[in-house]
C-alpha cells in the first residue's frame, strides 16, 4: 500500500491536519467531531471529557465547541484557561494532539450569540434544564430533564458558553505500515516552526 500524499512533507501533513479538522464540524461522522478534552482541574487534577468540534477557523488557527455555563469545565478554564485536545481516526490512522488557550463567550457576546443562532434546536434545549450538569441527584428517576425546546428565541442561552481555544501547537502522528511519521507544529504569532519527532 502507497503512503498518502503527506508522509514524507510537514507543510503536507500540516494542511491534512486543518483539513481533517474542518471536516470534524462539518461532518457528523467525521471521527475528528468528537475531540477528548483535557483541562486542568480545580484541584490541580487533569480531567478529561469528550466534546463536540462545532467550529474550526484555519485563519484563525481557532476550534470551537459549546458547553453549560454550570459545567465543571467552565470553573476550570476561568482558573487556567489551558486545554489540551486529543484527536483520533482509526480509518485515516491519524492522531492529532492540540494544545491552546482558551476563551470563553457568554450571554451578550456576538461569538456566544452567533453561535448559539447557528445551534439545532435540539442542542439549545440541553441548556434548558434547572439542575446544574454534574450535580448531584437522589435516583435516576429524578434526572432532570429539559424545561423547553427553544424555537429560536433566548431558552436557554444563559446557560450557553461557546468556548474558543486558540491553538498554539499540533502535534500530528501517522501510524503507517511503512513507518510512522510524526511532527509537531508550534506558532509564534503568525510563524509556524515544524519539525519531523521520533514516532
């Protein structure tokens, strides 16, 4: 089997990268929409969940995903707004993991509004429930569940924070049969430096 186009050439492997990533947002079975996200805890602990890849601005060198005001990941990145995402696709044989600073957008913020605009209804309804997510509960029984479905109108988006993360690195693995190749791709400002690493 041929290696891909991208094996043996860094500004390759880089456009493949952002490629693999605009394809996570706007595909919904694209592996790369559902990145693990990795923050650094209240108490200094890492934590680790999945989220939901809803924006990617190659210019920008920005990815987006959405999550409660409430949510746990919220204190964490108001403390240290650093994260860390872990990319995979067992098709491509591609892992990517991304390290970057995040900002948060909430309540009248034009990015929070637009995307908010831009969300499903069905996705605006997950910030309609009274309970906090992660809090504790009695039974399952007792899971709440949400107060409305928003039909375009503000249900909900109060509780809605678009999180960008602005990235700062890449680090990019293949996992070919005819070798692995790896890399890591960091950025001073508009400067890209690369550099091929042991697999």
């Amino acid at each position: 089997m041929n290696p891909p186009a991208h094996y043996d050439d860094l500004d390759a492997d880089l456009a493949h990268a952002w490629a693999m990533l605009a394809r996570g947002v706007a595909d919904r079975r694209s592996a790369f929409r559902t990145p693990t996200l990795g923050t650094i805890g209240v108490v200094g602990s890492p934590q680790v969940r999945t989220v939901v890849l809803r924006g990617c601005d190659v210019g920008r060198r920005t990815l987006r995903f959405h999550t409660d005001l409430r949510s746990g990941k919220v204190a964490e990145l108001q403390l240290r707004p650093l994260a860390a995402l872990h990319f995979y696709d067992a098709g491509q044989k591609l892992q990517l993991r991304i390290a970057g600073t995040t900002q948060l957008h909430h309540d009248d913020d034009d990015v929070a509004r637009a995307a908010w605009a831009a969300s499903q209804a069905m996705s605006r309804a997950c910030y309609t429930q009274d309970v906090a997510p992660g809090r504790p509960i009695e039974r399952a029984s007792a899971i709440p569940q949400a107060a409305g479905v928003p039909d375009g109108a503000t249900t909900g988006f109060d509780n809605f924070v678009a999180v960008v993360v602005a990235v700062h690195s890449i680090e990019w693995l293949y996992l070919g049969s005819q070798g692995h190749r790896r890399a890591r791709f960091t950025w001073d400002g508009d400067q890209v430096q690369a550099t091929w690493l042991a697999p």
